[in-house]
C-alpha cells in the first residue's frame, strides 16, 4: 500500500477557496481510478494558509498512473491560482489502524 502526500501552502486568504475547489474537481476523479483506497484531507490550525492530503492507494504504480495522467495535470492547473507552494511525496504505508489501508509492499 502506498500514500501520495501533497502538501499546499494557499496563496494569502485563498485557503478555504482552494480547499472547496480541490473538493469540486480533484476529488471526484481519484475516487474512479484504478487502486484508489481512500483519502483524508488536512487544514493546519495555527498556519492559515497550510493544507495537507494524504491518498492512499493499493501499488505504487496505481498512484503514479494518476497523478502523471492528463486529467490530474488538467484539475490541479485550475487550482494553480489558488497555492503559492505545493510539495508532493510518495510513501510506502509502514503501519496503519485502519482496515482499508493496510501495511505492505507493492506486489
């Protein structure tokens, strides 16, 4: 099981905007692809302007499929004027309490 983590700095006063819109037009086309598991979403409390996501999917090759497809590309250039930074990272998931998302290598 793998994790993508994005992490956003939205652009001054923009985060809550920016959250609506990943909700809108991101989120719709991950839960259709192929090994999706799942998705959480963070808002930092103390920086107004941090957010953070985490989805999870069952191989490597199932996450890097999506995020280097033409339709992400498309969603998270209309996000583009919303995030002054934006870091993305791949994990592999070493523990979870969640059934869904199980520790494991990728097959």
């Amino acid at each position: 099981m793998f994790a993508r983590a994005i992490e956003t700095t939205a652009k001054p006063g923009k985060r809550e905007e920016l959250i609506a819109a990943f909700s809108k037009n991101v989120l719709p086309l991950v839960r259709k692809q192929t090994g999706f598991v799942g998705v959480i979403g963070l808002a930092n409390d103390i920086a107004s302007d941090e957010t953070a996501g985490l989805s999870f999917w069952k191989t490597k090759n199932d996450a890097e499929a999506f995020f280097s497809s033409a339709e992400f590309t498309t969603a998270m250039d209309g996000l583009k004027p919303l995030i002054a930074d934006l870091k993305v990272r791949t994990f592999t998931v070493a523990a979870s309490t969640f059934n869904e998302i199980a520790a494991g290598i990728d097959a």
